[in-house]
C-alpha cells in the first residue's frame, strides 16, 4: 500500500513492478542482476483518484501515460534494486501529489495607463536609435 496524502492512498494491486536489467554503472552486475525497477499504476482503473486528480495525472504525466490508462515510471539510477524501488514509488507519489493541485484560473487584467505609456516611449526612443543608423548624407558627396 502506498500512502499519498491523507485522503489518497494507493492499494497493492494498482501498482505492478517488474526488475529488469538495468544500463549504468555497475561493471559486470549489470549484466547478472536485474537492478532497474519498471513501476506500474493502473490510474485509470484505479478508485482512489478522483476524476479530476485523473485528468491533471494524463496531463502531468505525458508520456508516461499509456493507451490503456497505466502510467510507466523507470528507474535504473542506482545498483540497488531496492533503492530504485523507492525511487520510482516517491516519483509516483509526488507525481499524484502534483495532480492533487487544482491550478489557479486566471484573471484578466488590462496593463495600467502608465506600463502602456511606458511602453510606446520606449519604442519612439528604439526607433530613433534605429533611424540614426545607416549612411550619412552630407554636403561632401
């Protein structure tokens, strides 16, 4: 079981892992043990997400989200097969925390009078610079 936060708490059969072998460092265990974790979360299926904790998830995850509602998380950065386990479950569990947040609607607002003069006298100043350039036409030619 897996505790996210206090109202969200993730049961054993939502998450599958599988061991497989992992790239990196590790000489010649990499090539005997299977250290990288390949952690799975059934999040569509899964009735301790609300639907709106699912939507912001699909959106948070990206890639990792896949056709039949799973999200895939690996993790392959250290040796141990149970470090990498922790890993992947705290992803996870800071990945749900994030999609708990519902994001702030934003209001909108006009720029103030002054920003807006602020602005076009910047851009008379540029234009100026900008028209001081060039070839100098004088008397001598």
């Amino acid at each position: 079981m897996l505790v996210i936060n206090d109202q969200i708490t993730l049961q054993d059969w939502e998450l599958t892992e599988q061991f497989i072998r992992a790239s990196g460092p590790g000489g010649q265990n990499v090539n005997k043990v299977a250290t990288a974790v390949e952690l799975r979360f059934e999040a569509e299926r899964s009735p301790s997400l609300p639907p709106q904790v699912k939507a912001r998830l699909k959106r948070l995850a990206g890639r990792r989200w896949t056709k039949d509602g799973a999200i895939i998380i690996q993790c392959d950065e250290t040796r141990s097969q149970a470090r990498n386990r922790d890993i992947a479950r705290d992803r996870l569990a800071e990945l749900i925390r994030k999609a708990t947040v519902a994001p702030k609607r934003r209001i909108k607002t006009k720029p103030t009078y002054g920003s807006q003069q602020r602005r076009l006298k910047a851009k008379k100043e540029r234009g100026e610079v900008k028209s001081m350039r060039g070839r100098v036409r004088g008397e001598d030619l």
